[in-house]
C-alpha cells in the first residue's frame, strides 16, 4: 500500500490496529496478484492500477469487523471489482462529457464550404469560451491545455500547482459547461 494511503489510515480514529495489520496481511499475500488482475482489465488505462489498488486497500481499512469475513482472498476480489465496476462509470462519463469537444471538429467541417455559417459557428465558440473564463478561469485553462496542447492531468496538474485529481474536476467542470451552452444554442 502507498504510504499516502498508509497515512490516512492512521489518521482515522475508526482504523484499529488489527484492520491495519488485517489490510497489510492482505497486501503481502494478494497484492501482487491483485495488482495483475486489475491491469488484465484495465489495458488502455494501466497508469491507474496502483491508484485503484489502494483504493482497494483503503476500502478494506474501514471495514469495522475485518474477522468476519470468510474468506478473505473472494472478498478482496469483489472489493476490486466493484473499485473496477465504479471507475469503469466514471470513464464512461468522462468519455459522454468529451462528445461536444467532438462535435466542434464535426461542427467546423461542416461549415468549411459557407462562411457565413463558419463566423457563427466561430462567434458561437468564442462566447462559450467567454462564458467558461468568466465562470472559471482554471477550468477554462484545463480545457485550453488538455484539447489544445494534448497535456495529460499530470501535466496540467503541475502546471496549475493543483493534484492530477483537481485538475481532472476542472477538466469536468468545463466540458459540462461547453456541453450545456451547445444545447442551449442548438
């Protein structure tokens, strides 16, 4: 387990030392197979394994009565899917919120034969771009960095001094206000 993880836990008046020692036993048995079972699932996204394998753990730590448990191997596995099964959700989601991005390049094709057509279409980005400045500038920059440069949310992350998490919620943040403004002109 990271230590990040490792710390929080013991900063949780909720996680005893026999749920910390239950977790690190399940880690030095399992963690290695754990690890090769996400990634079996996870081939586009490998980088988030490790992410996801101490959300596992982390899951495992706020159990209040770890002896309970049967069988610990089956229950560490459905623990993983479900860590697997909700991050799953959220890519899909992320992926729906990237749709209007994609229907800009569509949208400019379009237009490539009617210039009149094309200023409005311009006029109308701007405005959203306008829009999302005013509402957040670090979102809006998210945006700019992550469509325009191809920066990944490490990078941006670095860049704007704020977590790879942080910047994917501005990331988040801005695609939803593009999404609701091109409905709303359509």
């Amino acid at each position: 387990m990271r230590k990040g993880g490792a710390a929080l836990a013991h900063g949780n008046p909720l996680v005893t030392e026999s749920g910390r020692q239950f977790v690190s036993t399940m880690e030095e048995d399992h963690g290695r197979a754990l690890r090769r079972f996400l990634a079996a699932r996870m081939r586009h996204s490998s980088a988030d394994v490790n992410d996801l394998v101490q959300e596992v753990f982390l899951r495992l730590l706020r159990i209040p009565d770890h002896e309970a448990i049967l069988n610990p191997r089956a229950y560490l596995y459905t623990v993983a899917s479900h860590v697997l099964y909700q991050y799953t959700l959220r890519r899909s989601a992320m992926a729906q919120l990237t749709a209007p991005l994609d229907l800009s390049a569509e949208a400019e094709a379009s237009t490539d034969s009617d210039p009149a057509a094309a200023a409005q279409l311009e006029q109308q980005f701007e405005e959203i771009g306008r829009g999302l400045e005013q509402l957040s500038p670090r979102a809006y920059a998210t945006l700019l960095m992550y469509r325009y440069e191809g920066a990944t949310l490490e990078e941006i992350g670095r860049r704007l001094g704020v977590t790879r998490v942080m910047a994917k919620k501005y990331l988040v943040k801005a695609l939803t206000y593009c999404q609701q403004r091109l409905q709303e002109m359509q």
